[in-house]
C-alpha cells in the first residue's frame, strides 16, 4: 500500500480542490488576458494625437457616457464585459469544494459532543 493516500500505483492524483481551482484561475487570466490585449492597442490607436498630423482620433472626440470614446470603449466596455463574465462563470462553473474542518472546530466538536457548549459558566 502507498504511504501517500493520494498516490495509487506508481501515478500521482491531483486532489479535486487544486483541480478546480487551477481551472478557475487559468479561466480568470485569460479573461484578464483578453482584456489587456484589447485595452492597450485599442487606447493607444485611439486615444493618442498623431503626431504627424496633429489631430485626435475621431474616437477622442466623441463622448460616450460623458467620457471620451476611446476611453469607454478602450477601459470601461472591456471592465464591464470581464464582471459580467466572471459573474457567470461564478454562478456556473465556479466548484464549492469540501476543504475538511479547521484544528479548532474539530476541538470544539469533541470538547462537547452533544453540540451544547457545556464548558461555559452558568
């Protein structure tokens, strides 16, 4: 028999909770990560005066919400899509996984078995 409860015949198994929550985080970063690729180029293409010819993009010009264009659908769109998105993903995907009782429930738990706090002064 392994002395490691979680490795069985020579082939390690990852526990369910570091599975779980590895998916989660690769699924948050690449949110994250889809975001930065579209805030950085899009805020620089259009948020910045050429220089050639000294002019704003037509996008700085207008006004989207009383903010600049470039900068509600370069900062704000983006922000708005990833909670919306990690929101769903929360409710939907997001696993609750049994991590076990902490040190101190379990001496709460055999220091009065019948669930009354019988140790306390009357």
């Amino acid at each position: 028999m392994p002395e490691n409860p979680t490795e069985k015949e020579g082939h390690w198994q990852w526990d369910p909770t570091f599975l779980n929550s590895r998916r989660e985080a690769i699924f948050i970063l690449i949110i994250w990560a889809l975001c930065l690729l579209w805030t950085v180029p899009f805020c620089y293409l259009t948020g910045y005066m050429d220089l050639e010819s000294g002019r704003l993009p037509w996008l700085a010009q207008v006004r989207v919400l009383g903010m600049p264009g470039w900068m509600f659908w370069g900062v704000a769109f983006p922000w708005m899509v990833a909670g919306i998105v990690t929101v769903w993903f929360c409710y939907r995907f997001l696993q609750l996984d049994d991590l076990g009782q902490a040190p101190e429930e379990k001496e709460a738990e055999t220091a009065s078995p019948s669930g009354n706090e019988s140790n306390r002064p009357t």
